[in-house]
C-alpha cells in the first residue's frame, strides 16, 4: 500500500492549528513548572512554620514538596520537547498514512504507518499512555506523520494535533511482532488516506474532502470503508456479559449510562475512602508501640483525598451527569421512530465510532443526512444497515440547540457520545469532512464515477 500524500513546499509548522498546539504544548511546561515551584515553596513554608509539631504538617509538607518536584521536573522535559518538535516541524511537510496502534504491556505504546513505498513504518510513540488514549487510531485509523522513521518524528491525529513524539522501535523481534500485528490489522489494504490541509496561500493537492459547494462522500464510499473497517477483528481479552435493557430496567442499571453519568468515578472515591478506613482501622486495633501516640496522617491523607474526590464525583454527577443519563433514556423510549440507512465508521481520532445516516430509501449515490457521534458499542454491529432513530428529530424553529437521538439496531440502542449532527450544519459538514479524510482521494470524475 502507498503511504499517504503530502503538502509539498509547506512546512509542518505552517499550518495554524499545529503552531497552535505546539504553544499551547509549551505552555503546559510552564504551567507545570511554576506549579511545582508553588507547591515546593509551600512545603519550605511549612517545614519553617512547624518545625517538629504537629506530625501531621511535617507529612503534608513532604507529600508537598515530593509533588511540587515531581511536576516541576515534568514541566522541565517539556521545553527540550518543544525545541525538538520545533526542528522537525520546520524542517519538512506533513503527511498522511494508515496506521494502526499497538499497545505492548511492557514496552508502552507502538504505532505502525504505512510507508510510501508500500511498506511499514513501526515507531514507538514517547508519550504517557493517558494522553496517547486521545487520539489513539482505531485499526483502521489515520495519522499525519512529519520527519526520518529511521531517526525519528513527530505523529499528531489528522488536523496537525495534539503532538506525539515518536522513534524507531530497536530490536528486530519487537519490530517483526509489531509488522505481523499490521499485517493482521489488515494495513496494507486500507485506502490511501487524503492529504494534509495546506496553510493558507501555500500551493496544495486538490482536497479529497468536501468542501463548501463540494458534495459528501457518496453511501457507497462510506459503506465500503466501513465495510473494511469492520473486517479488523477487535482485540478483547473476553466478551462481556450483555447490560440491562433500558426499557425495562432503571437507567443506573445500564453499563453504559453509568458510565455516562460518572458513577464509576464515585465508586473510586469510596474504595479509597473505604481503603483509608481500613488502614486506619488497623493502625486502632493493632498500634505499632514505637509509633504509639503517632497520628496515623498516611490514612488521615489518603481519607481526606477521598472525601474530596467523592464529593467532586457526586456533583459532577448530580449536575451533569444524571441530567445526560435521564435525557438519553427520554430518548431512547420516544414513542415515534424514524428509519434511516446507516454505515458505521470510526471517528478520525480516539475510540469512538460514528453513525453516519442517509435517507432510508435511496441508492448508492446518496449522500448523508447527518452523522451521530457514539460510544463504542459493548456488542458487534453490522458495518451498514438500517436503525430506527427514537428522540427529538424535529425541533422548533427557535431552538438552536442539536437535538438528542438515541439509534436502535437490532433491538439494542447505541448510544450516542454527542448530539445529532445534520449535514447542513457547521458541525456536521465538520464532522464529515473529518470523516471523508480517511477515505482517501475521491475517485476520479467520469462515466460510473461515485462520489
């Protein structure tokens, strides 16, 4: 397969929303010095105020300053980091390329593009795993890419961030397991990816995407892609057991609208609550007789994190969270469907999938209504077919705000991780012009010629 197109004579840093992320990188460094610098002071001031009473402030001192220089060293890294970035973004173009991630439990995370030259490109990508989990591709996903896969680079998720650095991956049977893993994502038969945008004034490739005036992708183009994305088989350590049906049981009984709602991050802070209890239950029942009389401050610290956490989670919950999860049930048991074709494709970073919809009686040339962002479903669908759509499809002409749609498939809703989106809207012509990057160059215009 060819490696995605470039922009030739652009530099990667020409592009707005690179320059963009690459401040907005630096500025997270400085932020993250100068807290660590508060937090230290903090600590010093502690230290001098309470020298040797009470014990508890000598602990929360050192707890403190063990933080205050853990991020102001993590702030440090970052400037070397943006000098980096810096030098190989100005130093060549961006350019397009399947790619597919690899998550190795001992050696972090690895990420396989496909070359130009019809090979692969196996990198390692130098990042936590938290912030890599943002715009992590699906099997079948893309990633722009930008300097030497023999030296090294930087990746970043199509539109030119957030900002990855990435090197080659050393050993050749860590590199030979990461090719038999594209191999069996299927990478080398993933469409070429469109071109990179150019910056404004530069010269570049016609856009395979659509653009104003410039129709979507036809249902045939997108089924197709979805149809190959689907083929990937899913990598799960076990199938999970089917969650309660929304129509029958309360919502809290949900798998997936508990996690909508946030009540797993409450169950965090009460394990930790229940966890700091227990130590200090044990610190009560058993005392340690050197350290009799001693408040047991690592039990104090770790309830008092949790207290604050739970109640953080609980609002977040009562003020966010239940009012989502009780709107989505209200729209899954809307009493009027409405039938419409769907294709199934991921979403252009992370691991979300999307919904995109089109009339449901056409032909292949139609093109799409709307898109509907989702969770990624806990069961296998199919990568096109037909959904019932239950919500607030038809609002009033006074009210702006995207309607909430729930689709059914198969007797089961999907749920949806963001509001409807038509197509005649700045968001969703956004969202399919995203979405129409992955697809590769349109074909070309002729006789037969599908959009």
């Amino acid at each position: 397969m060819a490696g995605g197109p470039e922009v030739t004579g652009v530099c990667a840093i020409d592009l707005p929303g690179t320059a963009e992320e690459l401040r907005r990188y630096r500025r997270g460094g400085v932020l993250l010095s100068a807290g660590g610098l508060v937090l230290a002071v903090l600590a010093l001031v502690g230290v001098s105020v309470f020298p040797e009473d009470p014990p508890w402030a000598q602990d929360l001192a050192g707890f403190l300053g063990v933080g205050g220089g853990t991020a102001f060293l993590f702030g440090l890294v970052r400037f070397p980091y943006a000098r980096r970035f810096r030098r190989i973004l100005s130093a060549g173009p961006w350019s397009a390329h399947a790619a597919t991630a690899v998550a190795r439990a001992w050696s972090g995370e690895a990420v396989v593009l496909a070359a130009p030259d019809g090979g692969v490109w196996p990198l390692r990508v130098v990042a936590s795993r938290s912030r890599w989990q943002e715009v992590r591709p699906v099997p079948a996903g893309v990633l722009w890419w930008c300097g030497d896969p023999r030296k090294g680079g930087v990746i970043a998720a199509p539109g030119g961030g957030p900002l990855f650095r990435a090197a080659r991956v050393r050993g050749k049977a860590a590199r030979r397991r990461l090719l038999d893993l594209a191999e069996e994502a299927g990478l080398a038969a993933l469409p070429v990816p469109a071109a990179p945008h150019s910056a404004p004034g530069a010269a570049a490739p016609a856009p395979a995407a659509p653009a104003p005036g410039v129709p979507a992708p036809s249902y045939a183009r997108i089924a197709g892609h979805a149809g190959a994305w689907a083929a990937v088989p899913p990598r799960r350590s076990r199938p999970r057991r089917p969650e309660a049906d929304v129509r029958t049981a309360p919502w809290w009984r949900v798998r997936s609208l508990r996690r909508v709602a946030g009540l797993p991050q409450v169950g965090f802070g009460l394990g930790g609550l229940a966890a700091g209890g227990g130590l200090l239950s044990l610190d009560v029942l058993w005392p340690d007789p050197e350290s009799a009389g001693e408040t047991p401050t690592g039990a104090l610290f770790m309830m008092t994190a949790a207290v604050a956490w739970t109640l953080w989670a609980s609002f977040q919950v009562w003020y966010r969270g239940l009012p989502v999860a009780r709107m989505l049930v209200r729209a899954a048991l809307a009493p009027v469907p409405v039938g419409r074709r769907y294709a199934l494709v991921p979403a252009p970073v992370g691991e979300d999938v999307a919904l995109v919809l089109f009339p449901a009686h056409g032909g292949p040339d139609d093109r799409p209504e709307g898109v509907l962002p989702l969770l990624p479903p806990e069961r296998p669908v199919e990568p096109s077919g037909t959904v019932e759509l239950r919500g607030w499809l038809d609002r009033d002409g006074t009210d702006d705000a995207a309607p909430v749609v729930v689709a059914w498939c198969d007797d089961r809703p999907l749920w949806p991780a963001g509001p409807y989106l038509e197509a005649g809207t700045a968001d969703g012509a956004a969202l399919l012009e995203d979405l129409a990057g992955l697809l590769g160059p349109a074909p070309a215009a002729g006789p037969g010629a599908q959009g």
